[in-house]
C-alpha cells in the first residue's frame, strides 16, 4: 500500500500540486513527477552531492529529504538558474572554465556555490574549497571548478548578478 499526500510547492517559478507517494524523496520525486533531471542520485547518503538543489534558497541534499517535507517550500534546480537560453554567470564560468567533464556532478556544484557565493562573495580559493568539500567529482581535480568559482566572483561581484534565477 502506497500513503500519498496532497503537497503545494513553486519549483523553478511554477506552482505544483500534486499528491505524492509520502516516501518518495525530493530528487525522484523532481526527477520522476516534474521530469527536472539535473539533479542526480548519486551515494544516496547525501555525500557525494549530487542531488543539491536550493530549499528556500539555502542548498540540500534532495535524497535526504522526501517530498511532502518541501510542502509549501521553494525549489530551485539546476533547469531554473538560467534564462531561456540565456545561462547564469555561475553557469557561463562554468563553460568558461572548462570546470566539468561528464556533468553528471555539475548540477551539484553549481546549487552549492550559488548560495555560498551569494552569502560570501569575496570567497577566497580556500573558504571555496571548503564550501565544496562536502561535493564528490570522479573526473576533475577540482582546480576548474574552483577556478570557475573565483572567476565568477571577479567578474561579477558589485553587479547584482549573484542571485538565482527564480
């Protein structure tokens, strides 16, 4: 038998609601009910990172959490920071940098720096490791990512663009 729950939440901007299977995590729920794939179930422990979207603007683990415990709460994914075609500056530093190489754990490192960039934007090499030290890269080594980082600290500190796309 399957418990389902009757939740409201704005995902990227939109208003869904739904009910959804009251086991049902965050990421497959995303995944699987808003067809939102960015996010990725990598360790499904919330070590690795891959699965960090924005609750209410502060980065989670979206395997951590189920469904009905976001009711009434604010996501953003990866598919919400840009702007039609138009990628965010993190996004662009990015691709810029060449800070990923098969992607699968670019959607995490991107919703964790956001808001940490956001909260700290004279972040230097070192505080940014830290802030990602909790994201798991199998490809990189990490040093483009931090680049990308700093870069998009450079270029775009003073100007208002270190807000999500929301």
């Amino acid at each position: 038998m399957s418990y389902k729950k009757k939740i409201s939440l704005k995902v990227n901007g939109k208003i869904y609601r739904m009910n959804v299977a009251v086991r049902q995590n965050l990421c497959d729920f995303l995944r699987e009910e808003l067809d939102l794939t960015g996010a990725h179930i990598g360790c499904e422990q919330g070590a690795c990172g891959a699965c960090t979207v924005l609750l209410n603007g502060k980065s989670i683990r979206s395997c951590l959490i189920f469904a009905v415990q976001a009711d009434g709460a604010e996501i953003t994914t990866v598919e919400g920071l840009s702007e039609g075609d138009q990628l965010h500056p993190l996004q662009e530093a990015f691709r810029d940098c060449h800070a990923l190489q098969c992607g699968y754990c670019t959607p995490g490192f991107l919703m964790t720096l956001l808001p940490f960039l956001q909260d700290h934007p004279n972040a230097s090499e070192k505080e940014i490791r830290t802030a990602l030290s909790g994201n798991l890269c199998r490809c990189t080594g990490y040093q483009n990512i931090i680049l990308a980082a700093t870069k998009f600290i450079e270029k775009n500190t003073g100007n208002g663009r270190l807000q999500a796309s929301t």
